[in-house]
C-alpha cells in the first residue's frame, strides 16, 4: 500500500476539525432543547449552525475528498459542481411543487384528505 506524504496528518487534521465543528453546532442545539426553547431563538440557532454547515462542508472536501490536490483536468470539481447543481434543482423543484399544492387545495379537498384520507 502506497502512502502519499502527510496523507495521514491530513486526515488526522480533518478528522480533528469535523469533530470540533459539530460539537460546535450540536452544544448550543442541545443548550436551546434543554431551556426548552426560551434561552436561544430558532433564528439564533439557524443561524450559528449555517455557517458552521458550510465550514464542515468545506474541511470535508479539502481534508477527505483532497478536492484542490487533483491533476490538470480537475473531474472532481465539475462532478461536484453537477452533483450540486442537480441536488439544488432537485430541493427547488420539490420546494415549488409542495408551495402549489398547498396553494392549489381548497378547504374541503383538505379536509376531506384529513378525514377520509381522500385525494382529489
């Protein structure tokens, strides 16, 4: 087996990093649960574990996938730039669709899915 130099410091590092920054998002998650959401807002909260998402998301690709260390034609980066672009579309997409539903259903097809379990 051939190990490439610092490949195990990288993933130590990364490894080390992904650690702290979900014990970063997970404690004031938990802080918020436990005061029984009077202490941090939902905003708040949204707030401080956006950031840290995309963080995570970044040390994950540099320290697991080694995204910039690729040769010349860089195929990792366009396949994460595809795989991106259709998760996004796809959560848009589902996200417009659901938005139509629930503005296309009128009361009483509501209700009657809610009693009767009856589409439309």
């Amino acid at each position: 087996m051939k190990f490439h130099k610092g490949l195990l410091k990288s993933y130590i590092i990364g490894f080390v990093l992904s650690i702290i920054l979900t014990l970063c998002a997970y404690l004031p998650v938990v802080y918020h649960v436990n005061s029984h959401h009077e202490n941090l807002s939902h905003i708040t909260i949204l707030f401080i574990i956006l950031p840290l998402a995309f963080v995570q998301l970044f040390v994950q690709l540099l320290f697991f996938l080694h995204l910039g260390q690729e040769e010349k034609p860089r195929w990792k980066l366009s396949m994460l730039v595809s795989f991106f672009s259709i998760v996004l579309i796809v959560i848009v997409a589902s996200i417009w669709i659901m938005q139509h539903l629930n503005y296309n259903m009128s009361f009483i097809q509501f209700n009657n899915l809610m009693k009767y379990g009856e589409g439309f």
